[in-house]
C-alpha cells in the first residue's frame, strides 16, 4: 500500500512482473475469479481508446478513430477515452476515470503486479495522462469536450465511421472551469506518483501540467459547464467546484509533499465545503467524499501537524460515508433485496464501485495506522465487516445476485448481451469495412433483437433497479450502457480481493446484520443537525381523518456558527406526505432561490404534513463564508 507519492512502492512492484506467471490462480471463497475479473475491468479499456491505436491493442474489433481531434481548433486532441457508449471525449468523467485508476494502483499496485496487470494498468493511466497533456496547450488553457452529446446521440455509428460534429471546447480565464481544471490536476498529480520511479521525466511533466491547472482553477473560479454549455446535459457539475479544489489540493500534497497543499485543504475546508459535505455518494460530480477520506490518511498517518483539528473534522465526514454505506449510520444507504447499495435507477453500479474503494481503503488505513474500528450511531465498524461488506457488493456484481446475472460484460456465464455500446453493437470495420452512417446505425443495428457482434469484455454495465430487475435491451441504457467510471475504481478493490488469499483472514468473518435505514420513533420535537447547523422539528397541528392522525410538521433550520452558511443542502428520508418551502436538487433539498444563503443566527423554515412520526431531516452539505 502505497504512501507518500507512491514511487517506492511502483519500484518494488514491477520487480515482481517476473513472477507474475509462478503466482497461483487467485479465487474467493464465493467461487469469483478476482484476477480474472481483475485483467477483463483493465482490457474494457482499450475498447474504450480514442486516437491511433497502438500495435499492441488487444481489442481487435477496434480500429483507430478521431484522428482529426482538435484539428479545427488548431491544436492535437487526438487520443484519450470515449467516456460510455457514445463517441464523445468529455473531460471531466475522463478525467476522474483517470484518478481513480491511479489510485488503484498506488494503493493495490503489488496485488495488480502478482495478477501480471501492473502494466497493463499504467498503460490504462497514460492513455489518458497523455491526452490530458495535449488537452492543457498553455496554462490557463484546458480543452474539456471533443464533440457534443446532442449530435452525437441522434446518430449511431462506429467511432471508426464518425460523421458527428468533433468541435473542441475549451475553458480559460474568460471561461472558466475550476471543477474540470481541479480534476484533472488530481488525475494527473496521482498519474505522476505511479511513474514517478519508472519514468522520471513523465512524471515532472505530469506534476508541473497538474501545478499549473490548480493554480487556473484556484485564480479563475467558475463551474466548467457554464463555460461549456453543451457538457451540462450529459456531465453537468451540480456539486459546484469546491469539491474537485480540495480534491486536486489532497492528490498535489500526496504528490509532493508540499505543506502549502495541506494548508489550503485545511484552511479551505470550511469555504469549500470539504467539512460541510456529509453525503454517501461518491462519483464524477461529487468528490466530497474521496476529499474526506485522503485527509484521513494524512491524519491517520501523523502527518497533519498544525492542521490535525481541520483534518479530524474531514474524518467525522468520510466515517459518515463509511457508517452509512455499511448501514451502521444514522442515515444509511437503501439496499435492494438482493443486497447492493442502490442510489438511483440510472447507472447505479457507478456509485456501488466507487463507495466500495472508498470502504476498502478506508478500512486499511485504519488496519495499518492501528486506529481500528470505525464508531458508527448503530455500533462500531470493524474493518474485517468494512471489507466483508465491500466483498458482497462486488460478488453481487460478479453474479451473486437473484437474478444470477454478471453485470460485468465476458465474465460469468450469464452476462449482458446487448450493451448499449455504438461499436461493440455494429460489426467491426475489420469484418466489414463498408460505411455505416449515421440512420443506417439505428435501423439496422440499434435496434436488432440480438447479441451484439463485439464483446465489450471487463465493462460494468448499469446494472438493476431498486427491486434487482433488470432488461438486457440496448434501448434500455439506464441499465445497459457501460461506463469507464464504473470500472475504474473497481480496479483496485479487485486486485485486493485478488491478494487477499495471501494468508489474510479478514474475508473469512462472517457479516453481521445490519441496521436498514435510520427511522426516527413518534416524536414532537426533534433535533438532528451539524457542528454549525442546528434542526429543529415541531408539531404545529394534529388531525384525524379516515381513521389515520395527520401532523403538520414546521421544521427550524438555524446557523449557530460565526460565518454565513451557503450552499446549503439538506437530506430527508421517511417523507411521506407534501412538503413545502424547498426545492429538490441533485444531492437533497435545497432553500428556494430568493434565500441564498443563512447569516449568523438567522433561520430558514419549512413545512410538510404526514402521517405518523416525523420524516428524518439531516444536513447533507454546506459551506462556511
């Protein structure tokens, strides 16, 4: 596990590359072939690569495609990732994709190394860092999008046949992006740390391209999709940029070591958000909680120094992640009756693979800093329940499920046939070269009652609904469509469950029941708020009608801090009736407009009327300014 930049560990590892092949076939005890799993998540990949492929691509039904990216623009955007079944590169999933899977590696290199995919891995990560470095001309310059979804998603072709529009979007100082500009100056500080003992020079690059588009997003504050306008209906930033600030400033004091990094996390954990933020999703939009956690490890390896008071206030925030995902919180996220996380009907997998590295870190970390158990409302989280929790979720993916489905594509007998995927849906250039345009796409591809010709092997397709339903159709992308974000965080909890038959015994414990969503008992008044935020619920008026007792609940959300309170964000579950006085947003409930923010001492008031005890009012997320 790597610590500190990483660059030792990546050394150490490759020297085992050799041994790769004497390694015995890793396999859980639930029958799942993690390394197997491992090596087909790393080839998705490739299937996913935009630009001249090399001659080594291992996804034969691929060809080159794109190759005149950038070229109206005058600038070389050729390469990178198609980000799902699209032919789009967009930058801000593209780059989180690229994060995350040098996270992966700094964390579960060695285990990668024993599977023989380290490589394969890194190659993953500098497809990407070398796109990232052509995409950043001159320093206050990022390129964020190549094409647009609405072009693009009126036609169905083969990226090898793309007559979509390829126009360039960019953000700068009168444009400006600190979201897309923060994220991929962490995807490409955490990129620099996995080369930094290999390949020395593309590692100061990497760190010089990531120290510059901090200090862009940091001068020039602005949500990227109000600059790129087309991105904000496939990709749009509703978290704001706060997050992906004190992201990119976590990965550069990771990368270098640099105090005025840690200082700017610390410092700016409370204007940004960072120790407001208690939220269980974890993603391409929200990196709240990916902030949480590192700043954890900084202070669970001793290395907070003077900021140890602001970083413990980051760890309250990534244990919250933690109880809730394991469902030992106070609000815990829903399950389906087969057992996995579930958020949303649209590409839920997303945030099972995503929360399930976070768990599995996490839980390492406080194994190897011999901090223990994490304390949770309903009982403390032991690491081995951590990562027996995590080992479900993955082995639900893998097939253990009601429906006995694989949701990773190639893996597992019985998998998705028909992923909503352009190229792997239309027969490859290689078979047959003939032109296929754009309608010829849809009504002769599309829409076939058939497998598809190209297996799109190692993707994480969207996977099932609340009820473990699912319909392997192609027009049914909410559950069909594949996305790199999906597979990227996977790596690394693969490779641990790979290495975890190494003599570790963590997996071998049994799970305890847990605790399903928080419900508050019949009450009057309640209070549930945050360090600064404090919630208040009152029953303003009862009545009876058709034999049921109706309340009219008046909730009093005050700011007990010194600083104004913006961005607010509250979570309500157990809502069962019409409430008023808020508006639904993207990660809860937010004030109406004509209240934007909440002074010292003032209050903000809603309403709603229910049957029974009060709906579960939380803080999701705020800022402190």
């Amino acid at each position: 596990m790597a610590r500190n930049g990483g660059a030792h560990v990546v050394a150490a590892i490759l020297s085992l590359l050799a041994l790769a092949p004497m390694v015995k076939l890793a396999s859980g005890d639930g029958g799942h072939d993690y390394r197997m799993a491992l090596k087909k998540s790393i080839l998705y990949f490739e299937a996913q690569r935009s630009g001249t492929l090399p001659p080594d691509q291992r996804v034969t039904w691929r060809e080159s495609s794109g190759l005149f990216d950038g070229k109206a623009n005058g600038v070389d955007l050729v390469g990178g990732y198609y980000d799902a079944g699209d032919n789009v590169k967009f930058g801000l999933p593209m780059a989180f994709t690229v994060t995350m899977m040098a996270w992966s590696i700094l964390e579960y290199g060695k285990q990668m190394a024993s599977a023989g995919e380290l490589q394969n891995a890194m190659e993953a990560v500098k497809w990407g860092t070398d796109y990232f470095i052509k995409a950043h001309p001159e320093p206050d310059v990022l390129y964020g999008e190549v094409g647009d979804g609405d072009t693009d998603h009126s036609c169905w072709q083969r990226p090898e046949d793309m007559t979509t529009s390829r126009q360039a979007f960019r953000v700068d100082p009168q444009n400006p992006g600190s979201d897309l500009a923060g994220e991929t100056a962490a995807a490409m500080a955490a990129a620099s740390m996995i080369f930094r003992t290999t390949y020395p020079g593309y590692a100061n690059l990497l760190l010089e391209h990531s120290k510059q588009l901090f200090q862009f997003a940091d001068k020039y504050r602005g949500k990227y999709d109000s600059s790129i306008t087309v991105a904000r209906n496939y990709y749009g930033s509703f978290s704001g940029y706060g997050d992906e600030l004190l992201w990119a400033a976590a990965w550069l004091f990771e990368a270098t070591e640099d105090r005025f990094y840690l200082e700017y996390l610390a410092t700016n954990g409370d204007a940004l958000g960072g120790t407001g933020w208690s939220i269980n999703q974890f993603g391409w939009d929200v990196k709240y909680p990916g902030v949480q956690v590192l700043a954890a490890k900084f202070l669970l390896q001793g290395r907070a120094g003077e900021h140890a008071d602001a970083l413990q206030r980051y760890r309250q925030n990534a244990e919250f992640f933690v109880c809730s995902c394991v469902g030992k919180g106070a609000v815990n996220v829903p399950r389906t009756p087969g057992g996995v996380m579930y958020h949303q009907r649209w590409n839920n997998l997303q945030f099972v693979t995503s929360a399930s590295f976070l768990l599995t870190v996490y839980a390492d970390y406080a194994t190897v800093t011999g901090r223990g158990a994490v304390r949770c409302p309903a009982g403390a989280a032991q690491p081995f329940e951590i990562l027996a929790f995590v080992k479900s979720q993955v082995n639900y993916i893998l097939g253990d499920n009601p429906r006995g489905t694989s949701y990773m594509v190639g893996y597992g007998l019985n998998y998705p046939r028909q992923v909503h995927h352009r190229g792997a849906s239309i027969v490859s250039i290689k078979t047959d070269p003939s032109f296929v345009n754009c309608h010829e796409g849809y009504s002769s591809w599309y829409g076939k009652q058939a497998g598809n010709p190209n297996l799109l092997e190692g993707a994480i397709v969207g996977g099932p609904d609340e009820y473990d339903d699912f319909a392997d159709e192609r027009n049914n992308y909410e559950q069909t469509e594949a996305a790199t974000y999906n597979s990227a965080p996977l790596l690394g909890v693969l490779a641990r469950l790979a290495g975890a038959c190494g003599g570790l015994d963590e997996y071998h414990q049994s799970l305890p029941e847990v605790a399903a969503n928080h419900t508050l008992r019949p009450s009057h008044r309640h209070h549930h708020g945050s360090e600064h935020l404090e919630i208040e619920q009152n029953v303003t008026r009862t009545w009876a009608s058709k034999r049921r007792t109706y309340y009219r609940y008046s909730v009093t959300v005050t700011n007990r801090s010194r600083k104004t309170v913006r961005g607010l964000h509250l979570g309500i579950s157990e809502l069962n009736g019409r409430l008023w006085g808020l508006h639904k947003a993207r990660y809860g409930y937010v004030p109406q407009k004509w209240l934007p923010a909440l002074r010292p001492g003032r209050s903000l008031r809603f309403g709603y009327v229910q049957p029974g005890p009060p709906a579960n009012v939380w803080v999701t997320g705020y800022k402190l300014v």
